[in-house]
C-alpha cells in the first residue's frame, strides 16, 4: 500500500518530461524540413559547394564555442582521432556535398523522402554485420521502400525525370554517407557522450573543408547576395546544424531510439507540403504514391527493428552472466 504513490509519483513526473521531448521533436521535425526549403532557396543565388562550406564555417565557429564554454576536454583523445576524422569525412564533405549538390539538380520534397531511407539503411548495414537478423516484417518494409524509391525516380518516365534522376542518385549517395555515420558513430557516442561527440565531428568536417575556402567560399558572391540567400544559409549553419542536432541528440537521451526515430516519418510530409506552399512545387502523383510507399516500409522495418534489439546483444549478455 505504502509503495502505490511513490509508483504513481514516478510516473506522473516521467510524463512531463516526455511531453518536453515531443514538443522538442516536432520543432526539430519542422525545421529539418525547412532544411530542404532554405537550401534551395539559397542555391538560386549561390553555387552549392558555396552554400555547403558557409554552413559549416557557421556551425563549427558555433561547435568551437560550445566545446570552449562547456566543461570537460576540449579536444578528443589522441587515440581517437583518426575516428573523428573519418567522420568528420562523412558528416561534412562527402554527406552534404552529395546533398546539396544533389538538391540542386533534385527537387525539396524528393531530397525529404529519400533522406527517409536512412532508418533502412542503417537497418541493412546491421544484417550485414551480423548485429541484427531479418525479420518478415523487416524484409516487407526494405522491399516497400525500394518500390517507393524506383516510383519516385521513375515515376515520370526517364524522359521527363532525367533532369532530376542524377540529383536523386546523388541524394542516394549522401544518405549512404549519413547511413555510415550513424552507424560508425554509435559507440563514438556511446564513450564520449552525443553532443561533444556531435561537436568534434562537425568540428572536423569544417577543418577538412577550409583547403578549399579558396575556391568555394566566394565571399564577394555571398556579401553581393539578397537578404533571404543569406538568411538561408544562417538557417542551415545555425538551426539545421545546431539546434536541430542538439534536440535530437537529447531525445535520444530521454527516450528509446525507436520512438525518436518516429518522428522521422513526419518531415517527408511537412516538406513537401511546405514546398508546395511556398516553392510551387508539383505534387505529382509520383510523390505521393512514392512517399507513401517508403514511408509505409521505413515504417514497417522501423517496428521490425524494435523486437530484435534484445536478441542483438544477447551473445554479450551471455558472456557476462557466464562470467
């Protein structure tokens, strides 16, 4: 009897919390999808390689002061520099210049629903290491999502879509790159905690990318560009890689990675409605059919995803109980 209100105490202020961390993902939701927008908007003036090396001089310039402000080390440990260089490698150049350079020949809403196979892809990365092991509901999903993919690559025959096909592939190429990250970066996370974790690796991609400020910053093109070409880049320096990062970095700390993960289906959605609203991008029913079709699979591999995780580590567990 006397242990009821403690049990009900807990609770009622687990829920707080949790209401703080949906409101949190659905502004994170929002702007991610207004990444899509922003960039755009900015690449109308500027070249995307342009577009790319001022978002991270922004958003590293931002990491460094955190890094200074908050206490611990400042700069990652010796023996793991080479891992913060390669992701710095995939966070930085090769993931955001596939990206933008792909959103340039691509449109918002395609670049969304493709970035939504990134819960598959780091599914499938899995299975191919052994971490993870298929699943009927799992193999449903991969194979909605590709059908997904080939309607919204194709669905407008070669012909009309082939100005769009190579950004689509290059966008493929940048999820690949993100895929890779995530998964690479799990235990880097793990040791050293997501957001100082999060803040050395986009400091280094910003240090792999000032070789070639001189070719692509193009100062005089940025200070001659309007007012909303610049706020956009500020937007992605700053809220995309920033604050959208942190927010969701601290989901993951509060709340099960499957559940964060959710509310990934959601910007697909918000962006293309959005980009209809304020780009006049067509919904063509390649979209819609497409976008229904990967959301449906990532969905369903998602929910796959969430029962195999105790069988997962289950070799370790083992061997500790063993022990």
């Amino acid at each position: 009897m006397g242990a009821q209100p403690a049990r009900t105490l807990t609770s009622s202020t687990a829920a707080s919390p949790l209401t703080l961390v949906y409101a949190l993902m659905c502004v994170q939701v929002l702007i991610s999808a207004g990444t899509y927008l922003t960039g755009k908007r900015a690449m109308m003036e500027l070249p995307p390689l342009t577009v790319v090396m001022w978002r991270f001089l922004l958003s590293g310039s931002v990491f460094v002061l955190l890094l200074w402000l908050s206490p611990g080390p400042k700069v990652p440990p010796r023996e793991e520099w080479r891992r913060v260089f390669i992701l710095g490698l995939l966070a930085g150049p090769v993931n955001q210049g596939f990206f933008f350079y792909g959103l340039s020949k691509s449109t918002a809403a395609h670049a969304a629903l493709l970035y939504a196979l990134t819960p598959l892809g780091v599914y499938l990365l899995s299975l191919g290491r052994g971490q993870e092991r298929a699943s009927l509901r799992a193999v449903a999903g991969i194979v909605t999502a590709f059908a997904g993919v080939v309607v919204l690559l194709l669905g407008r025959g070669l012909a009309d879509a082939s100005g769009s096909l190579m950004g689509d592939l290059l966008i493929l190429g940048a999820v690949a790159a993100w895929v890779v990250y995530t998964t690479e970066g799990k235990p880097f996370v793990a040791a050293h905690g997501p957001v100082r974790a999060t803040a050395w690796s986009m400091v280094a991609s910003t240090v792999l990318m000032l070789p070639m400020a001189p070719f692509m910053a193009k100062p005089e093109q940025v200070l001659a560009a309007s007012t909303a070409a610049k706020g956009s880049i500020v937007y992605l320096g700053l809220l995309t890689s920033v604050v959208a990062y942190l927010i969701w970095y601290y989901a993951l700390s509060k709340v099960p990675a499957s559940k964060v993960a959710i509310f990934s289906n959601l910007q697909p959605a918000a962006t293309a409605l959005a980009a209809w609203a304020l780009l006049d991008e067509e919904l063509h029913w390649a979209i819609a059919v497409g976008g229904v079709l990967v959301l449906l699979g990532v969905r369903l591999t998602q929910m796959a995803h969430v029962r195999p995780p105790p069988a997962s580590p289950l070799p370790g567990e083992s061997g500790r109980q063993a022990a």
